[in-house]
C-alpha cells in the first residue's frame, strides 16, 4: 500500500514540477525582454542625453512604436537598418530589439543567430555581449541539447558577470527540465540561500525547492 502512495505523490511532484517549468520558462523569457526594454531605454536615453543623432534616435522610436503596434514587418525593416548603419548606442539597442522581434513573431532559430552574432562582435559593449548570450539560452531553453545551452550557460557563472544570478537560475531550470532533480535542488538551494541574489529570484527559488521537498535555510 505504501508503494502505491509513493507513487501517487511522485506523479503529483512531477505534475508540479512540469508547472513550474512551464510558469518560470515564461517568465524568465518575459523577464529578460523587459530587462532588454527598460535597461536599453536607459542606455538609449542617456545616449540622447550626450547629444546623438536625432534622426537615429527617431529611427529606434518609430520602430518600437511599429512593434507595440503589432507591425513586424516594417518594423523589423527599420531595426536591422539602424543595426547596421547606425553610429551610437541606438544601433545595439535595435540589434536586441529586432533579435525579440524575430523571437515574438516564431522564429527562434534566426533570434538565436542574432543574437549569436551580436555577443561575438567585439565593437558591442561586454554587458550587451553577455546579454545577448542569455537571452539566446532562453530560447534554446525550450527544446535546445542540453550540452550546447549549458555550456552556453557557463560562460555567464563567473562572480563578476553582472548576468550572473540569472544564469544561475536558467542553469537550475535546465537541470529541473532534463529531470536531474538533486541538482536542481542543489542549485536551487545556493540560488535561495545566496543574500546577494534579487529578492524575486531567492523566492522563487524555495518555492520550486517546496515543491521537491527541500527546505532552504
């Protein structure tokens, strides 16, 4: 009898889990594209701040407007043209903008290219570089080999990446979507345990260690 209750709470583990999975991938991935907004707005305003070019700045205007508008097409045309003519922050801003684009319209395999080609071009500042890196293992976390992203996850682990938290994470939620359930917990567990870490991750962190029966300290 008991072997029959064993079983039944290891399916209901595995149906929370499956949850989890599918709630965090969604929201890393959402996560990390406002973070492409909100951080790139910074950088672009300060960009305009210094004096840019107005029409570049007008440029990347109109083409985030088309994409709130639902206008992929048009827009993406005027992203990849700022991308590669243009002469200030805006032409970064807009290769992350047209790789999300690519990504939100199906195509994840050409985000992943663009985005692959941005964090090899030493002319884009690291942290973009290294930003680009994530947001393409966020794609890839789907369905990509798992050898391939976590090794593309690694080259963010280092205690000076400012990504650095957030690969920690998508490393756990890799470990939690090949079913290594002790190292996901493992790796939970240093995330949840970790003060330096954003409050919103350490939370998330216990409650998929809930879920696996972990206590966190």
């Amino acid at each position: 009898m008991s072997d029959i209750f064993r079983e039944v709470d290891e399916d209901v583990r595995k149906d929370q889990l499956t949850s989890l999975w599918k709630k965090y991938g969604v929201f890393v991935i959402a996560a990390a594209v406002a973070l492409v907004l909100g951080t790139a707005a910074s950088v672009a305003w300060r960009e305009y701040q210094a004096s840019v070019r107005t029409q570049e700045a007008q440029a990347y205007l109109d083409a985030i407007t088309a994409l709130q508008e639902s206008d992929t097409g048009p827009a993406l045309g005027q992203l990849g043209k700022l991308a590669a003519d243009g002469d200030t922050g805006y032409a970064t801003l807009a290769r992350l903008q047209e790789a999300a684009a690519l990504q939100r319209s199906g195509d994840g395999q050409a985000a992943v290219a663009s985005y692959d080609t941005m964090a090899e071009d030493d002319d884009v500042p690291e942290i973009y570089r290294d930003l680009a890196r994530l947001l393409a293992v966020l794609i890839l976390l789907d369905d990509g080999a798992s050898e391939a992203v976590s090794a593309r996850v690694n080259a963010l682990l280092a205690p000076d990446n400012p990504w650095r938290f957030n690969a920690r994470e998508v490393d756990a939620i890799l470990a939690l979507r090949d079913g290594n359930r002790e190292a996901a917990a493992n790796k939970f567990k240093s995330l949840a345990d970790d003060n330096e870490a954003p409050a919103g991750m350490r939370s998330r962190a216990r409650q998929v260690l809930a879920v696996l029966g972990v206590a966190a300290e």
